[in-house]
C-alpha cells in the first residue's frame, strides 16, 4: 500500500501561489486556514501532515509570504480538528536541548492519541546560527554528529517510563513504580542529561521519526534513526537509485527493508486536462519575483547567486564537498542547470514549483500513472505531496487523485488504525529499559 | 474590578487530591480533563487558566500524580476548546533559548488570538540542571540576571515586525516592508541574537508577562518586567506588607501602580457548612503521604528534610542566605513553623493543601468575604486560585463563589474584552522599533 503526507506550506508550495487569484494570502496568517487543511487532508485519509520549519528569517522579507506559526503549536491545534491524520513537525537539533524537545513531541503525541512524528534537522546557515549565540554555523559533519547524540538522548528520555510504570492505586496512595521509571544518566560529548522525562510513555512510545537530508551523512543518518523520509528526486532513475541505496544501507544497522519509509516530493499542478494543467503552471511561473527567487534559490544551496545577472548561465559552482548547507539539494541543482544548460531565470522557472523537488502538470490520470509508475518500480514507497495552491490543490489531489488511486488498488479507503505509526505500518518501539528488565 | 486567576494542576491542589473519591485520577493525563477546565474557568469569566512547571521529575514518583503535558502545548489544546479566557504557561529563563521561546509564545498568542501569558521561572535545583549538561544549578543571582537579559531578548523579537509590516499586495508581489522588520543584533552576556523573529508581531504585541518570585531578586525583577505576580503570603498583614513593597518599587522603573496586579494565592476548601467544608479538609489531609509530603517540602525550601523525625521540631535551618532555591518560600515556611511551633508532621499537614498558599475552608460566603477584605484592604488585585479538587473544586467555586462576588459588585458578569491583556486592563505595548522610528 502506498503512503501520503501532504506537506503544507502558506498558501501552496508554489512560491508565487499566495499572488496567485485563486488564493487568500490572508490565510497565510490563520489558523482555521491550518485546520481546514488537516482536514481535508484527513478525508483523504492521508497518512500525515507535515509543517518544514527553519529557526531564522527565510528568503526576501518583501516578497515571501511570511508565517507566524511554530509547528508543534501549529500541529497541536490542528490536532483539536481532527482524529486520525498523522502531524508531523520538523525540529532541528542544533539549537534546542534534547529534554525541552522529547517533552514538546511527548506532549504532542499525548494530545494527538499518538499522532506526533518529528522531522528530524539540522538547520545550514549562519542566519539561524545568529539566532542562537554563535557567529556561524558549525561544520556539516559536526551537526550530524550532534544529531547522532540528540537522538540517542531524546529516545532515551521517551523511554524512561516503561510503559506500564503508573499503578495509580489510591487505597494505598502508590501513583508509579519507581523501579519502572529510570534516570538516563547520559554523558556523551556534546549532552549530559540526567532524566528521567517528567512525563509518562507516549501512545505511539516515540513518536515517528522523519528525515529529509540526502547528502551521504544524511542517508547514513537516516539508515540509522529514520522511519520515514521525504526527498526531491527529479528523474525516476534518480528516484530508484536512491531508493534502493537507503534501503541497502538499513541491514547494517540491523534495521528491515519495511522499517523506512522513502517519499519523495511531488508538486501536482492538476487540470482537467493536461492544457489547463500547463496553463495554471505558467501563470504561476510568471508571478515569480526573480529577486525573491534568487535569493530563496541562493539559501538552498549555500551559495550567493544575488548578484549574478538573470539571463546568463550559472557561474562555476564551488565542489560539493565545499558546501556546508544542504549539500543534497545542492548537487540536484547544479545537475538539473548543468544537463539542461540553464540560464539563471530559466533555472529559477523551473524550481519556482517546489524549490528542486518533481512538479509535474497534468490530469489526476496522468498524476496517477506518475504515482504507480515510482511506486511499482521500486522508486517510492508513497509520495510527499506538495500543493501548488492551498487549499484548492490539496482538496482537488483528495477529490481527483486519491479516488483514482484507490481505483487501482494502491491506497486505503479509510483508516485502519488510530496512530501514525499504525499508518505506515511501523511498529511500537520497546522502550530500551524495558528490553533489559526482560 | 477583581481579578481571578484558575491555577490548574492535575486532579487538585492538595496534594493528596487524587487518593479522594470526589477526583478521577486517570484525568491528570487526559488532555479532555484540561479542555473541560478551561470551559468551566471561562463560563465564570475568569481573567486567565495558568499551568506550573518544571524541568524535572518533581517530588515522589512513586506517590506523586505525575502528569505528562507540556504548558504550551496543553494551552493551545485548551485554547482550541474556548474563546476568551486567558492561557499562562510557565517556562524557564535558565534551560531555553530566548529564540525558541519567543516563537513558542507568539504562536500561542497568534493561535489563541490574543490569550498568551507566560510565567517566567529561573528553574532552582540541581535536578532541573542534570537534564541541562550542568551539574549544579547556577546562583539564585545569577539567574536572575540571565533572566532579565533573556526578557530583553524574547521582548525585542516579539516587537521586531512592526504591527503594520505586511502589505499582502498580489499585484506588486510585496508581502511585507523590510523597513518595518528589524534586526535585534543582541550582544549581551549570556545571549547573542541577530533576529529578527520568524513571526508576525502577535495579537497582544506581546504576550502578558507573569511572575511568581517573591525573593528581594524575584521582587526587583518583578517590578522592572511582570505585569502580574502570583504569591503566597500567609496573613492579611502580610499581604499589605508585600503589595505595598511591589507596588512602591514600580515608580522607579518608570511604571504605574495599576501596569502590575498582585495576586496571592488561594485554596479554597468549600462546603455549604463551615462544617462541611472542614470535613473535606480533614478528609484529604488524612490522606497525605508523609514520605511524598516531606520530600516534596525538601525540595520546595532547598533544606533535606528527608532523614528528620516526623514528630521532631523542624531543625535549626540554615540563613537564607545560603538557600539557592525559592528564597521566599523557604522564608514562609520557616516562619510558620517558627510561630505556631510546629513538628515536621504538623508542618506538611499545614502544607499539604497549598504549598505554602493560603487553605481557607469556608462556605462560599466566607471565602467571598476573604476575597473582599484582601482585596478593599490593599493586599490584593485579584486572586490565583487553587482549587483543591479539580474539576469540582472549581466548578463549585464558579458556581457559588463568583455569583457571590458579582452580586457585591466585585467581579465582570461577562468578557468585555477579547485578550488577556484586555481582561487584566492592560495597555497593549508599542513595538519598541516603531518607538524608535516615530
């Protein structure tokens, strides 16, 4: 069975959407806008909803639709709006402590009745860096190893009540087991944290974990921490080799084939036909702002484009073992630009729809076959499907999309289970004191 | 007017709470018990809902009715479930940074529109400071001042979108003014902080700002920062006595006696009888167990009375000069115990139902007449009250107590305002860049 998460953004992916006429740029800014979307999402019985998040200013103050929300509080209140879709919320390692974090997703996850996943970051550049104390960001292959830490501390923490630690008997006024609530006493090179979490065992035990980085120390951390993870794969060959390379990695770590999930993006721009579909694509297209677009595309890759003139090709691009950002989504952009021979505003266009990741325009048909074509050919276990327009995209993915999917055998008619791990078929981890008492 | 705040804590107040028949335990780790109550504080038109916290497994597990949620997250859940009333989560200034914390808050106050407080703690104990990579807690001094840097920090970012930076015009393609996004560039001793904020300024511009420290730091810090301060002060006189101290050092921070309201703290045991209410009373401090209640008081002043005789005096404590913890309770304590001679036994029965607040067991009339003597006697702007059963306790405080005060014209019949702010009678503050540029 194939799995879903609609990832929300504003008012669609599109980075002109909110100029669009047939959006609100007002939602933007709303809570009900957030709520309707779980919604809608939910009467898809879509796996999950997700919410990206950066610690710092993003992009062109002018010209980008600004958000307010932070995504744990957001996913909290679209949680009250629903009973079942899966809220996933990226956090990043770098500039949090572990304890504070494993008790927001605790919390969430209680809240929700198991819904709570977490994608997993580790935040490039030096503007969210500024945020928090320092002049620059540390190096790529440091923050992973930070990120190796935080999770083994952040797993530990949701562990440290065995799952039945509360007695809860007035008569003799007992509330826990104190032999079942265990001190995590970590000391490793960048935490020292003592425990335990002040808050019983989650429904979901952990909540899921979520990554989307893949560089080589992405895909390594991946292979090790992550359930699920969200990609930008531009070409099926692309999409296969990379889908096979994580799942080769998983035996190493113990882990099976089925304990991760791959997703990579897709922006469905859908029309009735495939002309409307092209022509709703290209009135988006000429919305761009190029200064916006260039600046946005200059964050991405960790390289500064704003200066370099708009119709010439993309300067000499600094080797990838330079980059310190997202050196993933660096190398697709440099490749897509190189194979294509783009222009700086050609390349902009082409990444306006979803910023690297797959926008294909054509009927719920055509987006189907797209669908069952990765999903079949081992390039995709679901999709992470990225509305150019919100809500309207989503609700037409839901009405058009998800029927003809179901069709053909590929996706749910309807919830089987209650959590987010239940989704996507994943079990609930033993907590690890648990394992050693047995 | 009066003020009245619902502290909200678990199944109750006293601490024996959950062991009596009139609670259901299983409901202080069930977010529908936390929606239920912030209905029921909002049908009495209650100023603000408040929730403690800590950082750490706090007193006894194996007698304590641990809990599970985080403030913020529970209030936005809460806040999704009512309209008006406001929403006080406390969090530490010692164990967060001012970046993460400011967004938290500002998206509580987005989501609720406009109902966000914060309680702003120094989280005392070595306990709290094991789950932080330190292992003892910094100096009561010290942590004040990386409070107030933090509070300049979390306030700058808050103000760093002036109320009219965006534009939202499609045609243009302008979201916001960059000339009304400001860089914080903080450079101080514990924070460096460029900002700006990734979040529009807040319903309330900022988010009300709470206190509960009544030591000479917490009361200094209060009067430069707090626009409410919960305390528990024991006797009328020495109720006066404080709010004339917090009131009197306001002037010199360039404030007004009415931009801060003082609430001390209440527990209210009622019954239709005098009687009946003493029968409740006596009823749940039989039900305190004395190795919890000697744990939790241990912890509470910063002295280990864990190994003392219960039947002894309390032995000779040390100057609170060397107390790291909560200077001021730690004085109460020690004062009560010193004027009324009390045995360890006898204090933590005196403790057991508030902690240090005020226990009153009264018909509705009594605590009405309480409430009105504290407050027509300068001693009080409002009340922080602490039932000592949860949900009825409260519903029954909303039911008799407020009917009470209405009818001698003491408390609002009604919302006449939409933020928290409004219900206090608090202006909403200025950006202090739109200060600067006006």
């Amino acid at each position: 069975m194939l799995h879903l998460n609609a990832f929300l953004m504003g008012v669609g992916h599109h980075e002109a959407a909110w100029r669009h006429p047939r959006t609100d740029p007002s939602l933007v800014n709303d809570v009900r806008h957030f709520q309707n979307l779980a919604t809608i999402a939910e009467r898809g019985a879509f796996d999950s909803v997700f919410l990206a998040d950066g610690v710092q200013i993003w992009g062109d103050v002018q010209h980008t639709a600004a958000g307010k929300f932070e995504p744990i509080t957001l996913l909290t209140a679209m949680a009250a709006a629903t009973t079942h879709v899966g809220l996933i919320a990226t956090a990043s390692t770098s500039y949090t402590e572990p304890y504070n974090l494993a008790r927001l997703f605790s919390s969430l996850d209680h809240i929700s009745g198991g819904r709570a996943g977490w994608n997993i970051v580790t935040s490039a550049g030096d503007r969210a860096a500024q945020n928090f104390n320092r002049d620059a960001v540390a190096d790529h292959a440091e923050r992973y190893e930070r990120a190796d830490e935080f999770l083994d501390v952040v797993t530990a923490l949701w562990d440290s009540w065995d799952d039945d630690a509360l007695v809860v008997d007035p008569a003799s006024g007992v509330f826990a087991d104190p032999d079942k609530v265990h001190e995590i006493n970590h000391r490793g090179r960048f935490y020292q944290v003592r425990g335990p979490l002040n808050a019983v065992r989650s429904p979901q035990g952990r909540p899921l974990l979520v990554q989307a980085g893949s560089s080589e120390d992405g895909k390594a951390f991946a292979a090790r921490h992550a359930e699920a993870v969200f990609t930008a794969q531009q070409t099926f060959e692309e999409g296969q080799a990379f889908y096979r390379d994580l799942k080769s990695r998983l035996a190493a770590n113990d882990r099976l084939p089925d304990e991760l999930k791959v997703l990579p993006g897709i922006v469905p721009v859908l029309g009735s036909t495939e002309a409307e579909a092209r022509r709703l694509s290209d009135e988006l297209d000429e919305l761009i702002v190029p200064v916006r677009a260039v600046r946005q595309l200059s964050e991405l890759i960790g390289v500064d484009l704003n200066d370099h003139p708009l119709d010439a090709p993309l300067p000499p691009l600094p080797p990838v073992t330079h980059i310190n950002g997202a050196k993933s989504r660096f190398e697709l952009v440099r490749d897509l630009a190189e194979r294509d021979k783009l222009t700086l505003r050609q390349l902009i266009g082409r990444l306006g729809g979803g910023r690297g990741h797959q926008v294909i325009a054509g009927t719920p048909v055509q987006i189907a076959d797209h669908i069952q074509r990765w999903h079949e050919g081992g390039a995709a276990d679901g999709f992470n499907v990225m509305p150019p327009l919100l809500p309207s995209g989503l609700e037409e993915f839901v009405d058009h999309v998800i029927p003809e999917l179901r069709r053909r055998g590929l996706f749910r008619t309807g919830y089987s289970a209650d959590t987010l791990r239940g989704h996507y078929g994943l079990a609930r981890p033993v907590g690890r004191f648990e394992r050693i008492s047995r």
